[in-house]
C-alpha cells in the first residue's frame, strides 16, 4: 500500500485491516454466515470521515476522489487476502468478511455501489467450477441485502458476471449450478426488465448442424442440393429420391393424412433429409421462400412416418432380427421408450452410425417434435387469423415491427397443413409412458410463449400498475355488493339439481335412468387413482391460486370417497398413510401375508401345519360360565401354527399372574375412551363397572402373521359384531346342564345365589335363542373340541374332506388359497374377509369357563 504515495489511501487501508481484525472477533465460525452487521463496527466506520475531511474541493469531486481512495485501498486488501487464501479452506472466511465490508460501505454510499460486484467477477474468473460454486453460496446468502440498494448501478455488472460463469458451464454436466445462476438472475432483476430480451429477434443463425455425406448409389442420379444459399456445405446434399416434391399424404394444401399401409423410408435415406430439418429450426425465416417450405413439409411427413414405425415396433415388442443381433447388446431398439426422458442433450450427435440407436430413444424424438411445434406455433402466427387477433382489442401503439414479419403472411392451404400437423403430433406425444403429461407440459410452455411473444410485439410496455386508488377501491366494492345481493329467483333452488328428466313426455325414460345401478352402487377403490393422478397434474400445472385451491378441493373430496370405501376392506393400509394428501398405499394390490415356515424343530413328528380353506376369523360366543375360554385356549394349542387368540383390552387393573399383552391388554379408562371414539374397536363392553374390548388391530395382526384368528365374545356382544359387517364364521358354545353351569358360577365365588341363579335362566334363553335365530354358523355343545375342529378345519359328515378342503401349510400353499376365501363360487381376499380387523370381547365373565 505504500507504494501508491497516497495518505488517504495508507489510512484506509489500515483502517480496513482493523475492521476485519474486529471481524474475526466478532465471527467465530469459519463458514459464509452469519453476515456482519454495521452495527460491529460502529466506532471504526466513524474514522472513515475523518480520513477525508482534508480534501478541499467540491462534494462531486471529494466523492469520486473518495471512492477511488477506497477502491484503491480495498483492491490490495483483496489481492492479497486471494494470494494467501483459498475459497475452500477455513482462511476464505476473510474474503467473505471483506464483500460484507464493502456491502455495508456501499449501502451508506461511502464507495461505488459496483465495487462489490467488481470484485466478485475477478473473484469469478480466478476460481475453478468448484470454487465457483462456493462463491455462489456467498452471493445467495447476501442475495436480498446486496440488491436491495442502488441496483441499478449494479445491475450491468451482475448480468456481465452471471453471464460469463453461464458461458463456462456447461448446460449437461453442471445443470444443476446453472439453475442457481439463472434463478439468482431472476430473483435480482425485476419482472418486467429488458436486459434479455430479444427485442430484435435474432436467431442463432451460428448453430450450424453438419451431418455425415452418404455416397451416392450408381442407379441414382446426381443428388440435388435442397439449399440453394451459396455458402451451404457440401455435406447437406440429398438424393434425388431423398424427399418428394409434394407431401406423400396426397396434394400440397390438402392437409396431412397418414396411411396405414405407408411404408418408412430407410434410415440411410431418412438420414441426411432428417437433419436438414435442423436449419429450419435455427432460422425459420427460411421457410418464407417456398421452395424450402416445401423441402420442409415433405421431411418433416418422412420424419413422422419413420417416428410411428419405431412407436408401433417398440409396443409390439418384435423379437430381434439378424441385423440387431449383430449390432450386439448394449442397446437396442425399444429399450428405454418406457421410460419419460430425465435426462436433457441440449445438443445430439450427427454419426451415421448412431442414427438409427437416435430415433429408435423416445427422448430423442419428443425432443425432435418439441422443436416442430416451436417452428409450426411461429409459422401459425403468421396467419390470416392471427394477425387479426393481433390488433384486437386494439393494436399495439408503437409496435416492435422488427418481430412482426408484417410483409408475410401465412395462406390458408398452408395454414390448414400446419393445424393438421399439428394435430398429428400431438397425438403423437400423447403415447406411451405418461405421453398425456408430457404433452400438457409441452403445450403450457408454448402457450406461455406466445403470450412472451406478444409482450415483445408490443414493445416490452411496462407490467407494473398503478396503486388502487380509494374511490377505484369503494367502486369495485359497491359493485361486488350489488352483484352479490342479487334477488332475482334461480330457476332451480341453488344446489339442487333440475327434474326435468322426470317429465309425463319422458317418465319411462326417467325411470330407468332411476334405476341405473351407477346411481346407487359404490365405485372400486381403483376408479378413483387416475381422476386423483389427474388432480395431481391439476395441482402442479395451475396458473393461479384460485385454479391450485379448485384442484385441491376436487382432490381431497376424491380421497375422502375412496378412504371411506376402502374402510371396509384395506384398513390395514391405513397405517401406512402418512399424508392426507398422499394415498397411494390402499390402491397397491393385497400383499399376500407370508406364512411362518416350519422348522424340523418346530414341527411335531415331521407333520406340517394344515389350514382350513375358510380362512375367515372364527368368532366363538356363549352365555357366562359355559368354558368358551377353557376351549379356546386347548384348540389354539393343539393348532399353534394355524390359529391365533387374539387379546382383548380392558380398563381394570391386572389381577396377581396377568401379564400385559398376554392375558389382557391394561388401558386407562382415558385411553379406552380415545381407542373407542376412533373406532379402534369391533366390539366393547362394561361388567363390573370395567370396559372391555377387542380391538381390530388385534384381529389383523393375527391375520398378517399367517394365521386364523379366533375371537371369543359374549352372547351379549354378537349383535355388534354382526351390525359392523364383519366377514367371519360365528360359531355357539352350549351350555352344560343346569348343574355343572351352577358348580362354575358358584366357583368364582363373587355373586350371590339369586344373581347365580337369574344367570342359569339367561343361559337357557340365549341357547334356545341362539338355535331358533339361525345367526351361527355352527352350534356346539359344551366342552366338545372335536366337534368344533371338525367344523373348522371342513371335517365334518357331509362336507368334502382331504386335500380338497385342507390346505397345507405354508411350504405348499399357493397364494391364491392363502389370501382367499371361497364363497360359493368365487372367492373372497384375507383383507375383504376381515374388513374391520380383530375378534370380540374377551370379559370377566368368560374366566367362569
């Protein structure tokens, strides 16, 4: 610094040093934030008036003599700092403190507002992409504060900086760095800047595609050069037989139809007439003359005819011919038209070698269709029509002329050709895996441009508006009243919908439109996955919040019907929610619960388990005291492997021996009431004064480990069971004789002889009702467990028996047999046969058994 021979210069410099010595006190990290604040250094910035109070000259010339003072002063600080320090290690934090320096300088005007962004392009042009991308991560943090004062002294030099870091990326490799170039462009610069914009409409006339020249065949003419500029290549010279004179669909002007039995070129032949097309799309203005429209309608109908060849073989899925076989197998055609294209080639190669491997990738050609769209869209503005719609409502006052092409003008023939085409590529696009969304993505962004166009016809106006001024504002609201208070009568009350269709003239009609099983009958839970998948699309591709907010209400409303539907029969899934908003897992098909695999330890004398075919829930009940705990518990542990008992939940405290979550699960009575208000329960009961329940939780469980649950309720609590639906086999313990259920009771010990006695009474008469009802599928007498494994497993007299009704354990059990249940002549899944989960009530009361 003492060799520049400027005080002022020497004392800033010092001054600098100090502030960036109070700095790293004040910052005791080593990354880009925290920002500093000017609040840090209060003291020292007051010195930096005191540097130049001894200049005597104007206010104009001591500012700019002070602000190369600091330009000087702060350039040999960053010269030095970038000599001894690297942006990726923990010294860079110096360079950082240093740009906040300048920033807050910069906002109180005491140098030029640009110097900080000076120093970020040298900074730029220093570093490699790597420390490119740290010294971005700086400009991002400080985005809002470095732009929010003096920008548009700053401005040129960021839009100069950025351009240049683009110009060193590239767009395939470093895709995601230009991104956050480009957004930090469109964050700084306001909405309606000019700074990019072609107002003159300029092409890239620069990008020049060059393609392979094939020779000529010794049956063929000379070939005829379809570009007559003096300065076109060699190389674009096509055969004489290369493109047709007129589109193969018939006439020129008549449109464009394809024919089924219309035959694709070969690919050598398509070959130089397909890239050809490429001049058009970097300068379409040649398309004005004639001669190249029609070269240009006569490729693009070979191009779209080779396209549906490749789309039709690549359904079709042929099997490979000799030809692919020898073009070995790292890639062949079809392969990955399956797939929508994530990845993005701003630019292709043109090797004849390739070509056919190029239009066999479907990425390939929507990319190549994009850009006929591109052509086609300019070439229908030109329209009669469309120039029309131009000058409505009224015209542009100072037109950009040099964008309008006023002098040419579209014919309807060629108009006609063009919407044609248009329509056939469309179609086109609409094909294949998600074809739909590409397509709606494509026509957004073309949409969009057009509205890009007109803006630039008109001259860029200015899209900033006015404030809404009072009196505007008290208008608009008394019209909003008076439009809203309207007491004109609806012809039909509002939400209601016309009758009409029940008129005398139409009433048979009406009727059995009534009658129409759509009007009545739930909806599969599949129907609703596409209209919620088209919701979806709804919601990414809205252009407004109004249209957003009408897309998530009409998505919502579909999830609710297909959640409530889907309540009966995949409950299970309901775990697996996680997001209102997200519910694929109840449109996945059943999953098909694995069955446990016997081990040689686990089965007994080298048997396997066997199933019933009926793989519904069993749901044992019986009046109090008939031992339906008692045969329970013996079936299960003769069948371990087969069925399970489920365990109830109950708000009494556990008794001396009980274990939690094998005798009883322990609840409060707040956490039984929470499970009961959420309908976590198939059935619940109080006795004693203690709520009892089976959760259908429980139930399931059993269900996704592969076994048969058994559930055991009360008598009392049949009814329940049976209101919810739920899909099972209901099977009635009788009662011993008055007897021995007296001897049971009389052995708990804890009810008199008179409530002894009125339970004998009520066991009779739930047992003759039980019989005369006909709600059970199965009656059994008291404490004969043959009779009820008979019953369960499909033994009994009458009933097939063997390998028909048995079904062997999990080693040989086909899927369709684990998961389903027949049901006279089809089938019912494992999840449909539980819809609600979990068996019954286990209570007090079943312990008399």
């Amino acid at each position: 610094m003492a060799g520049h021979a400027v005080q002022a210069v020497d004392d800033f410099g010092g001054l600098l040093q100090d502030v960036l010595q109070r700095a790293e006190q004040q910052k005791q990290t080593d990354t880009v934030e925290p920002p500093l604040n000017k609040s840090d250094f209060a003291d020292l910035f007051e010195r930096v008036d005191s540097i130049f109070l001894s200049t005597a000259a104007t206010p104009e010339i001591k500012k700019r003599s002070q602000w190369a003072v600091i330009e000087t002063a702060v350039r040999d600080t960053f010269n030095n700092l970038l000599a001894t320090s690297s942006v990726h290690t923990h010294s860079s934090v110096r360079l950082w403190d240093l740009l906040d320096i300048i920033s807050i300088l910069s906002d109180d005007e005491q140098c030029d507002p640009a110097l900080l962004f000076w120093l970020v392009e040298e900074l730029l042009d220093s570093q490699t992409i790597a420390g490119c991308r740290r010294i971005f991560d700086y400009l991002e943090s400080r985005r809002e504060r470095i732009t929010a004062k003096h920008f548009p002294q700053k401005q040129l030099v960021i839009l100069r900086s950025c351009n240049e870091l683009l110009r060193r990326l590239s767009r395939a490799e470093d895709t995601a760095f230009c991104g956050r170039v480009f957004i930090f462009l469109f964050q700084s610069f306001p909405l309606g800047d000019k700074s990019s914009v072609n107002l003159r409409g300029e092409y890239h006339t620069e990008n020049v595609t060059t393609f392979d020249e094939l020779p000529a065949k010794d049956s063929e003419p000379d070939g005829m050069d379809i570009d007559t500029d003096a300065n076109k290549p060699a190389s674009l010279k096509v055969p004489t037989n290369g493109i047709p004179s007129t589109p193969r669909a018939g006439e020129e002007g008549k449109g464009v139809s394809f024919s089924k039995s219309e035959k694709p070129m070969s690919v050598d032949e398509l070959y130089p007439i397909f890239w050809s097309l490429q001049q058009n799309f970097s300068q379409p203005k040649r398309l004005f003359d004639q001669a190249h429209f029609t070269a240009f309608k006569a490729g693009l109908q070979a191009t779209m005819v080779m396209f549906k060849a490749v789309q039709s073989e690549s359904n079709g899925r042929p099997t490979r011919t000799t030809d692919d076989s020898k073009r070995g197998t790292k890639r062949k055609r079809g392969q990955g038209d399956d797939d929508l294209a994530n990845a993005f080639n701003p630019k292709y190669l043109t090797s004849r070698d390739l070509f056919e491997l190029e239009i066999s990738d479907l990425s390939f050609r929507r990319h190549t269709l994009v850009q006929v769209l591109i052509v086609i869209d300019f070439l229908l503005s030109l329209s009669v029509k469309a120039k029309e719609k131009l000058s409505k409502p009224t015209p542009p006052e100072n037109p950009n002329k040099s964008v309008m092409y006023a002098d040419q003008v579209f014919n309807e023939e060629d108009t006609k050709w063009a919407l044609d085409m248009k329509k056939v590529i469309a179609e086109y696009l609409k094909q294949g895996f998600e074809g739909p969304f590409f397509y709606r993505m494509v026509e957004t962004v073309l949409s969009r441009d057009k509205n890009w166009v007109r803006w630039k016809i008109e001259n860029c106006p200015t899209i900033s508006r006015p404030a809404v001024s009072p009196g505007e504002y008290n208008t608009a609201k008394a019209a909003a009243r008076k439009a809203t208070t309207n007491k004109r009568l609806r012809p039909n009350p509002q939400f209601s919908l016309p009758l009409d269709f029940l008129s005398e003239k139409d009433g048979q009609a009406g009727l059995e439109r009534l009658k129409d099983s759509s009007r009545y009958s739930l909806p599969t839970i599949k129907s609703f996955q596409s209209k919620i998948e088209l919701d979806d699309m709804d919601i990414d591709m809205a252009r407004d919040d109004e249209a957003k907010n009408f897309a998530i209400e009409q998505k919502a409303s579909k999830s609710w019907r297909a959640l409530r539907i889907a309540s009966s029969s995949k409950l299970v899934a309901f775990d697996k929610i996680e997001r209102s908003d997200k519910i694929d897992e109840i449109f996945l098909d059943e999953v098909k619960p694995e069955e446990p695999v016997n081990s040689e330890e686990d089965t007994a004398d080298g048997e396997e388990a066997m199933f019933p075919k009926d793989r519904r829930p069993i749901v044992i009940s019986g009046s109090i005291g008939v031992g339906k705990s008692t045969l329970v518990k013996r079936l299960v542990e003769k069948n371990t492997k087969v069925l399970g008992r489920k365990v109830s939940h109950t708000t009494r405290p556990p008794r001396e021996g009980e274990v939690h979550g094998q005798d009883y699960y322990f609840v409060t009575k707040e956490q039984f009431s929470i499970m009961r208000d959420g309908d976590e329960f198939l059935e619940y009961n109080e006795f004693n004064g203690n709520s009892y329940a089976t959760s259908k939780k429980a139930v399931e469980g059993i269900i996704a480990q592969g076994q048969v649950p058994v559930v055991e309720i009360d008598a009392q609590s049949i009814q329940q069971v049976k209101d919810n639906g739920y899909n099972a086999r209901f099977i009635f313990i009788g009662p011993p004789d008055s007897a021995e259920l007296e001897r049971r009771l009389k052995e708990k010990g804890a009810e008199p002889e008179e409530k002894i006695r009125e339970r004998i009474e009520d066991a009779k008469k739930e047992f003759e009702q039980a019989k005369a009802e006909g709600v059970h599928d199965k009656i059994v007498d008291n404490g004969d467990l043959e009779e009820l494994e008979k019953f369960i497993f499909g033994k009994e007299e009458g009933t097939e028996t063997g390998d028909s009704m048995l079904v062997e354990g999990v080693k040989d059990t086909p899927g369709a047999e684990q998961n389903g249940v027949e049901l006279g002549n089809g089938s019912v899944p494992a999840a449909q046969a539980s819809p609600k989960e979990d068996g019954a009530m286990e209570t007090d009361e079943t312990a008399a058994a």
